[in-house]
C-alpha cells in the first residue's frame, strides 16, 4: 500500500504543480512565466517527487512509465493495474483541487472550445498551434520513448543513482519545451486523463491518443534501453 500512495502523491504533485503552474501563472501579464516556466514547474515536480517517494515506489508516476519499465524488465506484472490506478486518481485529485481554487476567481468557466482549456492536451484546432493527428502522435511517442530511456538509464545499477532524479527531472523539462506547442505535452496518460474529464467535449474525446502514443512510446523506450543500451553482464 505505501507503493500505491507513493505513487498516487507523486501524479498528484505532477498534475496539481505542472497543470497548476500553467493555469495560475503562466499567462499573466508581463509578470508569467509562460511555456519555459510550464516546463520547469513539470521537470521540478519530477524532481521533488522522485527523492520524496522514489525509494518508496521507484517514482513512476505515469501510467507510460510503469509500462515501459515493465516491457524493460524493471517492474512487475501484477503491480501495472494498481500502479495505474493510483496514479489516475491522484491525477484527478488534483485536477479537483486545481478546478476548486479556480472557482474562486470571479468569472471563472471553462471553455471546451478553445486549445488548452484548463491545461488539457489535443491535436488538430485543439493543439496550441493547431498541429494535425499525426504530429501529435509522432511527437507524443518519440518523447515518452526518449523519456524511459533516461529513466532506465539514470537507474541503471552501473550509473550514478544519486543524480537520477535530476536527470529524469530535466528530461521532462526539455520534453515540455519542445512539445508544449504541438499538444500541450502529455507523455502522461494519468495528466491529460484528469484535465479532460474536467473539459469534457472534444478534449475528452481526443484523450485516446494521449493515452495509446505514449504507452506505445514508453514500451518500446524500454525494449530498446532492455535489448540494446543495458549492460547485462
């Protein structure tokens, strides 16, 4: 059970500081901190997470990552679900939390017809600079499978573990750099689920992608790191 906490905390923090930071403070005036501040705000809570509770759960915190840590031999099968779960609802814990403080701010209302509603991700003229299907699901597969070859490298047993959390905390980073303007970077299944259900409407219905390209992303990240990069002697 304390796995199963570790990890539902650890996707609450990504989602309640990543999502948060874009919803709170990334559009203000003169004053935000915009995409490269969105950015940093995920890779930090990465970061934070990954030494808090890592040595609890080994720090996933993503539904992608505990399949592509299974398909590289680094998890168990009967711990995906639960796994997953967890992280799904601390995911929409704090999306919950998150839609409570905003409904505290005077005019406050979601609008599903615009890219990005309440840090939701989405393609076609729901991506932030209206980037196709296609596009999404390349980016949104490369970056998960780049993703889980850092994890898996930055916890090797011959690497150095006390940096691993930094490591994977800036590779999320540069993720969120380079994507944000193409879906609003999920590589996070849990993170796009708990902002569409708020949504609803055409982000809702565009959540399949954010869930099946970086799984598919993530697995194959881990077979390449399990079958070509990891030293098994």
């Amino acid at each position: 059970m304390k796995k199963l906490f570790a990890e539902f905390f650890g996707t609450f923090w990504l989602v309640f500081g990543g999502c948060g930071s874009a919803l709170f403070a990334a559009g203000i005036p003169e004053l935000g901190i915009g995409f490269a501040g969105v950015a940093l705000a995920f890779g930090l809570t990465v970061l934070t997470m990954a030494y808090a509770v890592g040595h609890i759960s080994g720090g996933h915190f993503n539904p992608a990552v505990t399949f592509g840590l299974l398909a590289g031999g680094r998890h168990s099968t009967k711990e995906l679900v639960p796994y997953i779960i967890s992280q799904c609802l601390g995911a929409i814990a704090a999306a919950g939390i998150l839609f409570l403080i905003l409904s505290g701010k005077e005019g406050f209302t979601i609008d599903a017809s615009q890219a990005g509603a309440f840090a939701s991700n989405g393609y076609d003229n729901f991506s932030p600079q209206g980037y196709s299907m296609m596009s999404a699901f390349i980016a949104e597969f490369v970056l998960t499978m780049f993703f889980l070859i850092v994890i898996m490298g930055a916890t090797d047993k011959l690497a150095n573990g006390k940096f691993a959390g930094l490591a994977i905390g800036l590779a999320l980073t540069l993720i969120h750099l380079i994507s944000i303007p193409i879906t609003n970077t999920s590589v996070n299944p849990a993170r796009s689920l708990s902002q569409a259900l708020f949504v609803g409407g055409t982000p809702l219905a565009q959540v399949w992608l954010f869930w099946v390209a970086p799984i598919a992303g993530a697995i194959v990240g881990g077979l390449i790191y399990k079958n070509i990069l990891q030293d098994n002697k």
